[in-house]
C-alpha cells in the first residue's frame, strides 16, 4: 500500500510534529507533503525524510511568518497530486485536509481541531497577529471566504480520526462529520519520577494570550508561592511586568532540562483550554499531578483528585482556591505515571496499525 502523509507546515516542533514524527516510524517510507518546511525550526527530525513543499515554500518570509499568507494556502494544499498513492493521512488544524485525491485514493485525516481562528475566534486572530490597521478592516470579508473554503474542504476526507473527544464534538458541531476518537502520543520514556521534589510550581508553553499565563501569575503574585515558567512568546514581555519576584521565566529550555522540572515540580499549573494537551501527560509521566482549567482535553486525561485538581473558571480567584485545595492533597507518584503510560507512543503506534488495517477489510 501507498501511503503519504500530509502536514500544514512544518516550521515548528510541538505536539503534530510528534504525532507526524511517530507516525513516520510506522510507514518509514511515506514522503511529507507541507505548504512550507524549516529543517532548522523542527529540529532535523524530517531531514532524511522525502519532503515535498508548495510554491509558498519559496515566498520571501513564509517559513518564519506563514499566518501572513492564509489566503494563499489553499490554493497549495489543493495543488498537490496525490495520483500515486492508495492511503494519505493529513494531520490538520486548517488547510490539510483540504488536498484533493481521487476516488480510490483513501483519504484520512486526523483532525487537531477544526481551525479556532475560522469558527471560534476570528476577531482575536485578526486582533493578535498584529495587521496593521487598514488590513484589520479587510479582513473580515476574506475571513468568510476561508470559512466557506473550510466547510467544503471538510468533505473531502473520506474518514476523521479525532485527538480528543472534545475536538470530536467539535468536528460534529463545525461540519456535521463522525470522527473516531485516537489520542495523540506521548513519549512517556523521556520522563521519570524524582525522589527530590522542589517547592515551585511549573508552567509550560508557548507565551500566547489563549494559554492563560496572566491568571496565573495574577494568582501567584497574590500567593507569593514560587512559580516557574518554562518557554517563550509574544506575551513574555507583558508578562514579565506583572510578575512578582516570586515567578521567574526560564525561557527555551532542553528536553533533559524540562524533564528535571516536571519531576521537581510541586505540579503542573494549567489554566487553559487545550484541545488535547501534551504538557500535563508530560507533567504526570514524571510523576507529578496537574493544577488544570476543567475544559477541553485535560477532562480526558487528568483523574480528578488522583492525578490532579481542575478549577472551574478561568480567573485568578477559582485557580487560587484549586492550589489551596491542592495543598491538602496528597498524590501518588507511581498512579500519575499509571495514568500517562496509557497515552504512550507505542500504543498509539498499535493503535494507528489496527484502524488502518480495519480500514483496508
């Protein structure tokens, strides 16, 4: 069988770029298809791999500021000739499952989530990405051009798979589509327990104004409890002034680092709506509980009162009440682990064989 895998762009490393990773160890010889590709930005995980890019890939600036070019991207992801192939698997949080196959060719797509800046969040998109003014007003109109682009699009795969139940409903409400539900992995190998646990709090993830760092640092400077954040962002230096002594920013961190502060970490503070999340399976393979907004993925993976605490509103005030409740609290190293293996890459990797061999019958 012929398969191929489909990505948006490959100009980061995070959580897809794991899942493609993992899913390239299955099909080793599957090429990539990506609207634009940065083998320094992903670390050199792709470099030995068969990568085929779209015109935008030679566009002054599109590796490092792609969000300026949406309404360029689907006129790459339909240009890609999928002709060769039996089975492609697009791994989509916008445009990839938008490629155009024939009608033997398998099409599956495994939804990150319907895109938020499309359905849930548009004037934030416009709003955060800095376009100057005039373009604001613009805007709008192409905004509703890529939102009927998305809903057709939506229909050409043949099958969903789903990285949460959460995005599962939301594929449901956006396009009225099934999608079976298959959590994203997670290297539960890279992390271990320590036998030393510090008196800091961890935060970790990209600086953006929908991961809800502000509420947190808000709850800790009233606290004074000490609190440490690992990553970078636009919002680093705003955030920075609102922050007591107690908060320190670590910046970019090594893997071999993050995996000793997960481990130390009184937990895991996680006030965001995450439509899987990576950061608290992490935090739970290294043995320590999570602090969690009760909201989207986090719902699925975190045990309450077992492998964590969820508070119910995102504020200062209702995060501030779950610390103290957690302080109380005593938690089971080796149950957080327990609860993380079952996420690990290998049974993704058995799980994603068993579907696709389903689908071959």
């Amino acid at each position: 069988m012929r398969i191929a895998f489909v990505h948006e762009y490959l100009n980061q490393f995070g959580g897809a770029e794991r899942m493609l990773q993992a899913l390239c160890d299955i099909f080793p010889d599957a090429p990539i298809y990506t609207l634009i590709y940065d083998e320094a930005a992903t670390n050199g995980i792709f470099k030995d791999r068969e990568i085929r890019t779209s015109f935008l890939q030679k566009m002054p600036f599109a590796k490092s500021h792609h969000y300026a070019f949406p309404l360029l991207m689907p006129l790459g992801i339909e240009q890609f000739n999928f002709d060769n192939f039996d089975l492609i698997i697009s791994i989509s949080a916008s445009f990839a499952k938008g490629i155009i196959t024939k009608p033997d060719t398998r099409h599956i797509c495994y939804c990150l989530t319907p895109p938020r800046f499309l359905w849930d969040s548009s004037q934030k998109f416009i709003e955060e990405f800095g376009y100057p003014k005039p373009i604001r007003k613009l805007l709008p109109p192409f905004m509703s051009y890529l939102r009927v682009w998305d809903s057709a699009a939506a229909q050409r795969p043949d099958k969903y798979w789903a990285i949460s139940n959460f995005v599962q409903s939301r594929i449901a409400k956006y396009y009225n589509l099934p999608a079976e539900v298959i959590y994203p992995p997670v290297d539960v190998s890279k992390f271990s327990p320590s036998n030393h646990v510090a008196d800091y709090f961890l935060m970790v993830g990209r600086l953006v104004s929908y991961k809800k760092f502000d509420i947190a640092i808000e709850a800790f400077n009233k606290l004074g409890l000490p609190l440490k954040i690992a990553g970078i962002g636009p919002e680093m230096n705003k955030l920075k002034k609102t922050a007591n002594a107690n908060i320190v920013f670590l910046g970019m961190v090594s893997d071999d680092e993050l995996a000793r502060l997960y481990s130390q970490a009184q937990a895991l503070v996680f006030p965001q709506e995450e439509d899987f999340g990576i950061v608290p399976l992490e935090a739970m393979a290294s043995g320590r509980p999570v602090i969690a907004y009760r909201g989207g993925g986090a719902t699925e993976t975190i045990l309450e009162n077992k492998t964590g605490i969820f508070f119910d509103v995102q504020n200062s005030d209702s995060l501030i009440e779950a610390i103290e409740k957690f302080r109380n609290f005593k938690f089971n190293f080796e149950f957080c682990r327990a609860q993380a293996e079952k996420f690990d890459t290998e049974i993704f990797k058995k799980k994603i064989l068993e579907k696709i061999n389903d689908n071959r019958n």
